[in-house]
C-alpha cells in the first residue's frame, strides 16, 4: 500500500465519492456512515475484532479518504458475525452491519473478495443461495459438508465422520433439503429482483 | 394549457421574526442565491398568522403562501409554532375545498442559523408552484369583496379549537 | 386462545425438529395456536444478503407477502429462530424506511404475483410472545413438575436483542425476560453474564478459530457460574454450542459436557410432559445426566454471608422485565 | 380620495451591496411618482442612508416636509430598525411611525438579475408604504420593579447569585428543595484544575448566606405557584414540614446519633452512605437544622419510637408540624436549579447496578471525601480493598444519541482529577478511556500535562464493555474494559479492579414543569433555553426570569459561579432602574367586539390573558404578553389587535407586496 494516501480520489465513474456510493447502496433511509466519531466502540465491542485485518472504525475512515481497493479486499466485512454489539453501542447510530454487507456486496461485485484472507466466505454464502434458489429452502449441514468438500476436504471428512454422523445418527440432519410447493413463484420473484439490478440503489 | 416554464409564480412568505426572517437575512450575508418570487411578511410568531391572511394573498393573486417559523421545540414563545401547524393543517384542508392546490401553502421550519435551507426551501417551493401554474381559483372575484374571508377564518378557527380539545 | 401465523425457518424442519415438537407440546398449555405459513421458503439467514440486495429482501419479501395474504386477522408473525426473526423484522423495517427499496422488493414480488406493504405484518421472536402475550403467571400456572434445583443459564444470542429495531422487548446487553421464565418454571438461573454474546454464528465455516473462541468463552462462563444446562432460543446458537462443543474442548484443552436445551424443552419438562416427548436425547452433548439434578422440592437458598459492616451499599438494581 | 398621510421614502445604496444589484434610481423615482397618490411626498436614494448624511437627509425632510410617515428601504430591519426609529425620533417624529424593508438581505444579496430585482424591490417598498400608513404612535411601556428576588436552587450558582444581590443591599429569597444549600458542590472532595477542597472554599459562602440580613433561606421548600410579570410576581412557596422547630433546635445533632433508623443516603451520599431517618445532609449543613424523612421514621410508620423527642434537651421535635405555605412578592426570579447525574444504569454494557465495583463520577466523590462515607479511602465496594488498577470512563451517557447527543464538558477534567487522586492515594495503575480530550479553559490544559507526566495510561477509545466475563487467568475475579485503542487500532482487554464512569449531567427531571411555572422554555435536550446563546445567556425569553448555572447546560464551577454573578447583575440592573420600560409591541383586546368565546384564554403561553366573569370579556395583561400575536391570529371576532402587528398593518403590506396598491392595475 502507498504510505501517502493522496486526497482526494473524488468522485468515480458514476459521478460520486465511495462514501456516498456505500451509503446508496446501504438500506434504510440513511445508515450515517458520514457521522463517524472515530471512537472505536465498533472495534472495541466486535466478538471477532482481533482477527480483523481493519477494525470497522478504520474501515470508515479508509471509506472516507475514497481508498476503494484497500477497503473492497479487507477481510473485515467477511469476519462480522453479525451479532449487531457496534450498531446498538454506536454512539452515532451508524447501521455499521448493514454497511459491512454493502461491503461484501461491493467487494464481490468488483472482484476484491479474493483478495482477503476470508477468501472462502463468498463461496459459502453462494453455495448458501444456491440451495435457497433451487429447494427454496436451506439445508445447513449439507451445506457445510459441500462447501468443506470444495475448500477443506479435511475438514469436510471430519464433518461426515464425527460430528456430521451424530448429528445424522440423531435424525437431525437430512440427506436433501425439503423443496418448497410453489419453487417457480419464488425462481420468478428472484429472477425480476436481479433483474432490477440486485445492488440497486435503495437510497435513491 | 399555459406554458408554465415563463410562469414566474408571486409568494407571499410569513416569516417568524426570531427564527425565520433571520434565516432570511442570514442567507442575504451569506449571499445565498435563491429565485426573486417570493415576498416577505415579517411577524413576530408564526402563531400569529391568520388565516385570512393566506386567504387573502390568494384573493390578491399570490400563487403560493410560505409559512415559516422556529423549529418544534424552539418557539421564542414556547410553543406557538406549534399552533402554526395545526392551523396550517386546518388551512390546507380549507384551501382544498376552495378548489386550490394545498400544496400552494407550505409550512418550513428554518432556525436563525439555517438561512441555505430556508433558501433551498424556497427555491422548492417556487419550483413547484412554477409546476401548478398560476393560481386559477373561481371564487377570487367574490372574496375580492371580502365577504367570504371572516367566514372561512371562523371555520378554521373553530375547527382548531376542537382540535385543542381533542388533544 | 391466542393464535399466531407461524414461521418456522429451515433448522425447525430438521436439526432443530425437537424445538418445533416441544413448541408444538407445551403450545397447548398456554392456550396457543400457531397457524404455519404455506409454502414458506428460506429467510436468506446471513448469506443471501452477502451477494445480492434486492432478492435477498425479495425473499424475505414473499415469506411476508404471504403471511399477511393467508393471515386475515392481523395476526403477529412468530418465528422460534432468532436470525428468522430478525431477517423478517428487518425487511418490513427496511421496506417502511425506504420507498425505492419497497418499490423494487414489490416489483420482483409481482412476478410471483404477490405484494406486501410493510407494516402489515407484525413480527415476533418467540421468546417474546411467552414472556409478554402469554406472561409469566400463565406459565406458573401450567406448571406441573417445577425444575427445582435445575442451575439453568439462559442464553440469548444476538438477534432477539440486537439491533434495536423499533425497540426491542428486553435490553440488548442483559436481558432478563429469559431468566425470569427459567425461575417461573422453578429453575435455578445462574449469573450468566455472557448471556447475550454471539454464538458465532456462520463463523465456524467462514474461521473455525473465531467461532471456537466465542464457543469456548460461552460456555466456560457458563460453566463457571455453576450452570448444569444452558437454554436456547436459536437452533444456531444450540448448534453451534452443542455441535462444536467436542471441538472446543479438543482446541482448549477443556473438558465441557454442558447439554444445550431449546426453552420451550425445558419449559414441557416443567409441564409434565415426558424426556422422550421433548425429543431430550437428541442433543450431542447428553442431558439426560444434567436434568437428574432437578429435585422434588426446592432448594434452601443458600445462606447469604452476612455483609461486613464496613460494606458499601449497592445501587439499586433496574426492574426487570 | 386624498393620501391622509405624508411619507418619505428612502432608498439606501448600501454603496454597491444594492446599488450593484437593483436599480436604486429607478426605485426612488418610481416611489415618488407610483405611490404618490398612496401620500408619498417625497422618495429619495441616498449612498448610506445609515451615516449621519444619511440620517440628517431624513430628519430635514420630517420637518420641512412635515413627513408623518417614513419608509426606509435598506438592511434588515435586524441591523438599523433602531437607527432610524432614533433618527425619527430625534426629528420628532413618533419612532413607531418608521418602517424599515430589506432590500439588501432579502433583494440585492439574493439576487442576481437586476430587472427582477429592482421589480422585487418596488414591491417590498410598496408593501411598506401600505403598512406605515396603519402605523401608530406607541409609547414604550413601563413597569415598576420590585426590588425583592427570588433565587431558586441553592447551589453554587444560587449562593453567588443571592450572595451578589444581597451584598448590594436588596433581598433576596433564596428556594432549595434539599434540607441544606451547597448543592452539588458540596458533595465534591477537590475541584479541579487547582484541587482545592471543595468544602472549604464553600462553606463560607453557605455560612454567609445563611446568616445574611438580606436573605431569606427558605430550605427544604418548593415553588409551587407564580403570578404576575416582571417587576411584580407573586411566588407560592411550600415549606415541607421538617418536624423540628427551628426556633428551639441547636443544632445538637443528638437526635442524629440517637434515631435507629439508618437509610442510605441516595442524594447527598450519591447512594454510597448512610443517613438517618431525622438527619442533616452533611455536618456543615446551612441552615444547621435536621429534618425528619416522614417516609422513613418508623414513629410515622409505626407510631411507636419517639427517640429524637426523647433525647431533644430543646425540645425542638414536633411531630404535629405541617407543611407551610409561603406567599412572596419579587420583582425578578433568578432560576439557579442545577443538574441530575444520569443514571448509568441505563448504559447497561458498563455494568453499573450489577458489577459492585463500578462506581458513578458522584460515588467517586463521596468515595474520596474525607468526610464521606469511608473517610476519604479509596476502596472496593467491600469498604475495605485498595484496587490496584482503576478505569475510568469518559462520556457515559453524553455524547451519545441514545441518551444525550451534547457534551457535558465537566467529564474530562472530572476525570483527570479522579486519576489524579487515585494515583496519589493508592498508586494504583490509573487508565483513562475517552473519545477526545477536551479540556478548554484556563489552567485545564495544564493539569492534563500534569496528569499525563503522573504517569496515568490514557487510552483513546470509547470503552465497549466492562465485563466480569473472563479469558484468561488473570482477569478472573477482576473487571476486564475491552476496547479499541484508537492509537493502533487494536482490540484491547485491560483487567482493572475498579471502574470509574464520568455521567453524564442531564437536565433535572421536572425541569419541564418548571420551565411551564415559569413561562420559560427547555430546548430540545431539556435545558433552560437563554435569550442569546451568546449575548444574553443569563436572561430568557421572559421579562424578569434568568437563569444561572447548569439548569442553562452543563458547565464547571467557574462558569456556573460567572453566570449566578451575571444574572445578579442583570437583576441589580433592573431594582436600580426602579421600573422597565418595555416595547410596546402588544396585544389589546377591543371589549365591545369580544363574544367571550375564551379561545384566546388557553392559547397564551405566558397566562397574560384572563377571563373577567362580570364583564363576560377577556382581557390581557399588557406586562406580561410577549406580543407573539397567537390570540390575534386565533380571535374569531377579530376583537384582539395587536400593536405594530395588527391585521390592518399586515393585510395592508400584503396589499403593497401585491402591487394592489398601484392606480393603475399592474400585473404582479
């Protein structure tokens, strides 16, 4: 990284500042992105800060200075566990989860997600939808099991030997997932909405 | 259909001395532009705006009417701004059944210190009277004679007190 | 009778069916009936809103389209999952708030021929339903078989507490709706002071090290106060503690067999109904052994040491819920 | 018809302010002829019309011209309204008969095109010329002042004020609600940034004021009631029943030591002491007396006991007494009702009411103070362990938009001082958590220096949470802070064994229905709102009440000590000028056309209007209506006017502004 962040970057392609395209993007009438004390209560209070490579606080203070690269490749936004502890001690009220997932949105969009050391988690949130979209149901043991065998085949033969097995053993895990009636209404509803553009701007 | 591009609509504004006709005078310092359509009345509270008094801007061929005042809470009078709004309220529903757009009043509120908002405010506001056109209302020529207006301003005085109550 | 639309979420059907089943028992003692939505699908969790937007509320979307098509008489929408509860909360939050997001959310729905105005379904966490609707005395009443000297932490997780939409029922630090619950049913809560810190959450696929971390500290804190059972509200939370539970104690080198039970478990068990008809067993870590410690009568409180004098006086406690 | 009136108008140049943006000549020949048969005689521009030329020019056409009426089209009416109205004046012209329209603020500055402009222009000053044509002669009222005050809260800021008051010779009522005066300040140990002992540069004042012939201490008392408008207001004061004759009573304090009911203490201690059921907040208490806590006597409760009767040698003790009833006359009221702590509970993450070794910024108070409840020893909540690290929390509650969004400025230098103290007198490890430093004032900044070279930790970063909930062996059994140090960006976990929490100062909790008693407001935070946040931040919106100390916001002790001396001033200001002439800018009502409707009667924010049964009409106040000018708007029989505001005045400029006035029809 440059040890001068030159400022400003100004505005991109679309005629605005990274901040203001994080906030457009972020739902609710305004998460107060630009409201950011700098007192550190998000970092402080995040259960998986220390593993953070920025804490949040940083992270908008990176925002600000329109240092769009480093912020889009941080493993940040992929380590919040969305446990919301920043967003209720917020001093300022900053929706600061739901601007990681505006982040992780960005990050995947623009190809940086591979650039963190939480490379995986795009994949597992995909191999996710992709249940979601084809049973309209999720099916989460099945899920870790595929997504362990595309990244961590150790991991998945531990999955399908101990603990996956008790679990199975218990009745508590399926083989499929249940497939909701009605799968065309929702393949429907889903294509229209990414038709629309899926990171429209939902604070315009 | 006129063109109502060259339209250029007249506003007749009731500003608060306190809060609003400082916002004003504060956008004046501060050289804020804004479109020359609006004129000001300066009170000394927006409680103290009359009903008639819009009317009568109506009657005398005002497109719209600003009302402004301090902010909820920041009343030089404690609180009779807040009467502004009800009556406002009041008003815009009376205007309505006079066959005028109510959105030709508008209430703003605008501290001492807010003089780009009020101005922003302003330049809205005359935008979108521009939009409505001019002030087309049938029964100018009666109240002219000012026969109608203690009428109305007894209607909506009324109203508001019931309205006093309620709350 | 109360009646509610009904929400279940994915777990409910498989890994969490014992929450669905004693929710189902103990339902019909406090006089109430769920009516499960039709067709329901995923809520998205915390992953389809990592991708895409617009059909990640588009989902959520159809679950509240169709709860408040097939709910005629503006019935609240109960959901036993904390991140279910959340994700449907937030959207019709989210809906309210912005009207470009509403009107593209509505756009994809009427593909599917469906539409929601937000506002017009109420959502609520289970929790909240027993500890409000129903209340306390209502449950002290069904009571048959108090858990006298069951040392119970109850644990919240994140999202019935956090953020605070609208204002949440109960504080988002410490709660106590929960604990107050355990103690009606004759429990014995124990300070749990971690009470409401995160589980992990989808962290054990995305860093093992995060999530065991958070693990080890839940249940540790939990140990230490003394607690026999821990009582859940999420089918995450009871995963993850009780699934990683083995991996925990294989990473720290610990020894914990804490069983996790779902509330409403321990809630049928006060009412009389049987461990096998509260699916007790299909826990990973036994409870059975734990739930040999609930005796007949209630414990003698322990003596409380007498204050020195030199003491200084506490603050009084804020009421509880 | 002929005009009645003869007017002058003048256009100001304002050198090229307005001159570059409207067409000032076009103006002022425009007025001469188009408003002419509107009886204006003469219209002139001028470069400034504000300079003495500028004036003179007008006073000389008042009396050649016998104007009877003058528009002036220049700055805001803010800026030279009272320049011109003297200027008139001094030509003998009714300064009531002066209109000044903007055509600088609201026209040339706003402005850019000058045909719109100047056409702008011709319709402000058209407007104004309808308008001066209703104007009236008004004479400024006035009002004698009683040179009696009333001081409510007898804090810090309430002794300075009465003891300024006093001192020149007046009397001053001075109103505490607790049983002693010294407020907050008595509470404290040191102050800072000079650490002197709070106790002794108080008590003298308390002392003084307590035995003043001036001031009349009116303690464990509550206004209840106030009439009346400035100069003359009547105040019903309650004096609750302390069931001790003062007459008798020495002082003794026996009955203290002697009554078996022992309560903690959850003012004057801040919760962290003891009192008893009759006591006296504090030894050096003022006046001396003790009261007897009715809610808490077991002889109330039980109607047996009777210990402080029975060991009373004065026999001051008189179970019978009742509440008093005080009727005063003042002619002006100084508002001195001080601050709540917030109440950290509510800030559930920091564990205030569950962890027992978290204290308030108040608790700490008592904590050090030799006279509090350990003696001035610096000890775990056990009253016995001496903690070997200690946190302290900036911004609990302040700063915050879940509680109060504003800053409560005394909290970083309180905290100083704290870490000051338990670094001299346990040798503790000290760290400070703050979002920013602020310590703004003289010799404040200087102490921070000093602090820091004492070898205090501080740690920018607001804390998150302090937890009992531990990671590792050594934060068992201890407080563990967790937060982001902001210096690094790194989480950090720092086990301490006590937590020091600076709250926030808020607004008392009734200090809306005060405001409400007194006819004064509270801004959005709850704060007694000044009449200019800057240049008038004693007085209020109303005549004769003023506020001092932190009932305006949050402040230290040298500003509050400024303000109580300040409104004093102002106070002294009005008895020396023995009466006050105030503007006549009124609402009268017209008896013969009131129906008696009293729609106006509730509308009043100040009670200046009453309802007289036998007249069956309304009648105002003239001394204590504002001239806001809601009841005339409001008055469906148009039966209130109100002077320099009247319909006739408005509706007439809205005429000019709409160019009605013309005697050819314009086009607007």
């Amino acid at each position: 990284m440059n040890r001068i962040v030159n400022q400003p970057r100004g505005p991109t392609t679309q005629g605005r500042t990274f901040s203001e395209e994080v906030i457009a993007q972020t739902p609710g009438d305004d998460p107060r992105l630009s409201m950011c004390l700098q007192c550190g209560t998000c970092g402080g209070s995040c259960p998986s800060g220390a593993d953070m490579d920025y804490s949040p606080r940083e992270l908008f203070a990176m925002i600000d200075a329109d240092m769009r690269g480093e912020v889009l490749s941080s493993n940040t936004p992929w380590y919040c566990v969305s446990c919301y502890y920043c967003m209720v001690r917020c001093p300022q009220d900053i929706h600061i989860t739901d601007i990681m997932y505006t982040l992780k949105r960005m990050a995947i969009q623009e190809g940086f997600s591979q650039e963190s050391n939480a490379k995986d988690a795009p994949d597992f949130s995909e191999t996710f939808i992709d249940f979601v979209e084809n049973y309209g149901r999720s099916f989460e043991l099945g899920l870790a099991t595929l997504y362990h065998l595309r990244h961590h085949p150790m991991n998945a033969m531990r999955m399908a030997t101990g603990m996956g097995f008790d679990l199975f053993r218990r009745g508590r895990m399926n083989l499929l997932p249940t497939r909701i009636d009605n799968i065309d209404q929702l393949q429907a509803i889903l294509a229209e909405a990414k038709a629309i553009g899926g990171n429209g701007d939902a604070n315009l | 259909m006129m063109n109502n591009e060259n339209f250029e609509p007249v506003i007749i504004g009731f500003t608060c001395n306190w809060c609003s006709y400082r916002a004003a005078d504060l956008a004046g310092t501060a050289r804020v532009k804004y479109p020359p359509n609006v004129r000001l009345i300066r009170l000394m509270c927006s409680g103290r705006m009359d009903p008639t008094f819009v009317l009568q801007a109506f009657a005398g061929g005002a497109d719209g009417v600003l009302i402004t005042g301090c902010h909820p809470g920041e009343c030089h009078y404690l609180e009779q701004n807040l009467k502004a709004l009800r009556r406002t309220m009041l008003l815009k529903r009376t205007v309505a059944q006079f066959g005028i757009e109510p959105e030709r009043v508008r209430l703003v509120w605008a501290s001492a210190a807010e003089g780009v908002h009020l101005a922003h405010m302003i330049t809205d506001m005359v935008e979108e009277i521009r939009a409505l056109g001019p002030l087309n209302w049938p029964q100018v020529a009666a109240l002219n004679g000012n026969s109608h207006v203690p009428v109305l301003k007894k209607a909506a005085t009324v109203s508001e007190e019931k309205v006093e109550v309620a709350a | 009778m109360q009646t509610y639309s009904y929400y279940p979420g994915c777990a409910l059907e498989r890994n969490a069916a014992v929450y669905h089943d004693s929710l189902m028992a103990v339902a019909e003692s406090l006089d109430l009936t769920f009516t499960e939505v039709e067709d329901w699908n995923c809520c998205g969790a915390t992953e389809y809103i990592t991708i895409d937007l617009i059909p990640a509320y588009a989902l959520v979307g159809r679950n509240l389209a169709l709860a408040a098509e097939q709910n005629c008489n503006g019935r609240s929408l109960v959901a036993p999952c904390s991140a279910c509860f959340l994700n449907l909360k937030k959207t019709d939050h989210y809906l309210a708030q912005s009207p470009e997001l509403n009107r593209q959310v509505n756009q994809a729905l009427a593909a599917g021929g469906l539409h929601y105005d937000p506002g017009s379904v109420h959502v609520k966490h289970l929790l909240e339903i027993v500890a409000e609707d129903v209340g306390f005395e209502k449950v002290a009443r069904a009571v048959k078989r108090p858990l006298y000297g069951l040392k119970v932490a109850p644990y919240y997780g994140c999202l019935i507490v956090r953020p605070a939409f609208d204002g949440t029922f109960d504080d988002a630090e410490q709660p106590s709706s929960l604990d107050v619950l355990m103690r009606t049913i004759g429990a014995e809560v124990v300070d749990f002071p971690a009470k409401a810190q995160c589980c992990g959450g989808h962290m054990t696929q995305i860093s093992e090290e995060v999530a065991l971390h958070l693990i080890h500290q839940l249940l540790k804190n939990a140990v230490d106060h003394g607690a026999d059972v821990i009582a859940a509200i999420c089918p995450m939370c009871q995963l993850n503690l009780d699934a990683y539970q083995d991996a925990v104690n294989k990473h720290y080198g610990t020894d914990f067999h804490i069983p996790i039970l779902y509330f409403t478990q321990l809630l049928g068990l006060a009412f009389g109904f049987g461990e096998a008809t509260m699916g007790i067993g299909q826990e990973l870590v036994d409870a059975r052994p734990a739930l040999a410690n609930i005796q007949s009568k209630p414990l003698k409180p322990p003596r409380r040491k007498r204050p020195s004098k030199k003491e200084l006086p506490m603050p009084p406690k804020l009421q509880e819920v | 018809m002929m005009p009645q009136e003869r007017i002058g108008v003048y256009i100001c140049h304002c050198g090229s302010n307005i001159a570059g943006t409207v067409d000032v000549e076009e103006l002022s020949s425009w007025a001469g002829e188009a408003l002419r048969h509107r009886g204006v005689v003469v219209a002139r521009d001028y470069k400034f019309m504000c300079s003495s030329l500028g004036q003179d020019l007008i006073a000389k056409d008042i009396k050649e011209d016998k104007l009877t009426r003058v528009v002036v089209a220049a700055c805001s009416p803010h800026l030279h309204e009272a320049t011109f109205r003297k200027a008139c004046a001094d030509a003998g012209l009714n300064p009531y008969l002066c209109e000044l329209v903007s055509i600088r603020e609201q026209v040339s500055w706003v402005h850019t095109d000058k045909v719109a402009a100047t056409a702008k222009a011709k319709a402000v000053i058209s407007g104004g010329v309808e308008r001066v044509i209703h104007h009236e002669p008004l004479e400024p009222m006035s009002v004698p002042i009683n040179p009696a005050t009333l001081v409510v809260g007898g804090g810090i800021a309430g002794i300075q004020a009465a003891m300024e008051i006093a001192d020149s010779g007046f009397h001053v009522y001075l109103v505490e609600r607790e049983p002693s005066i010294g407020g907050h300040m008595a509470q404290f140990d040191k102050t800072f940034p000079t650490l002197d002992c709070a106790a002794c540069i108080l008590t003298p004042k308390m002392v003084s004021i307590g035995s003043h012939p001036h001031v009349t201490l009116l303690t464990y008392s509550e206004v209840e009631q106030v009439d009346g408008y400035v100069g003359n207001f009547s105040v019903r004061v309650r004096k609750k029943a302390s069931y001790v004759n003062h007459d008798v009573c020495t002082g003794c304090s026996i009955c203290e030591e002697k009554c078996p009911k022992k309560v903690v203490d959850s003012v004057f201690e801040a919760g962290l002491g003891y009192r008893k059921a009759i006591y006296r907040p504090f030894p050096q208490a003022v006046p001396k007396y003790p009261v007897i806590d009715a809610e808490n006597c077991i002889y109330f409760d039980t109607g047996k006991c009777k210990a402080c009767e029975i060991h009373c040698e004065a026999g001051a003790i008189d179970f019978e007494q009742e509440d008093q009833i005080i009727e005063l006359n003042v002619g002006n009221i100084i508002l001195a009702t001080g601050y709540d702590l917030f109440d950290a509970r509510r800030e559930t993450q920091y564990g205030y009411g569950r962890l027992a070794n978290v204290f308030t910024s108040l608790e700490f108070e008592r904590l050090t103070n030799a006279a509090g409840p350990t003696n001035g020893e610096i000890v775990l909540r056990d009253g016995e362990t001496k903690p070997k690290a200690v946190g302290i929390i900036h911004c609990v509650g302040s700063r915050d938009r879940k509680f109060n969004n504003y800053c409560s400025v005394i909290c970083c230098m309180q905290s100083l001082k704290f870490a000051h103290l338990v670094k001299e007198r346990t040798g503790a490890e000290v760290y400070n958590f703050y979002i920013d430093m602020r310590t703004a004032y003289k010799e404040y900044d200087e102490f921070y220096q000093r602090v820091l070279s004492e070898g205090v930790h501080f740690i920018r970063g607001r804390v998150a949470e302090v937890t009992d909930v531990s990671n590792t062996p050594e934060e068992e059994e201890r407080l563990v802070i967790q937060t982001e140090d902001t210096r690094m960006g790194k989480q950090r976990r720092i086990p301490v064994d006590m937590v020091i929490l600076s709250a926030a100062l808020e607004p008392r909790h009734d200090s809306d229905e005060i405001a409400h008693m007194f006819g004064i407001s509270c801004s959005v935070n709850g704060w007694f709102i000044e009449k200019h946040p800057k240049l008038d931040p004693v007085a209020t919106m109303t005549e004769g009440i003023f506020i001092a100390g932190c009932a305006q916001g949050p402040k230290d002790i040298p500003s509050t000590v400024t303000q109580g001396a300040a409104a004093a001033a102002r106070v002294l200001g009005r008895i020396q000028q023995k009466e006050l002439a105030l503007e006549p800018i009124r609402a009268e009502v017209t008896e013969a056309l009131c129906s008696g409707c009293r729609i106006c009667n509730n509308l009043c924010p100040y009670h200046a209007i009453t309802f007289d049964e036998a007249k069956e009409v309304s009648v105002i106040n003239a001394a204590l209506c504002q001239g806001c000018g809601t009841c005339v708007a409001a008055c469906p029989s148009n039966a209130i006017s109100g002077t320099q505001f009247s319909n006739e005045q408005v509706m007439a400029q809205l005429e000019g502004l709409l160019m009605l006035n013309m005697a050819e029809p314009v086009l607007a």
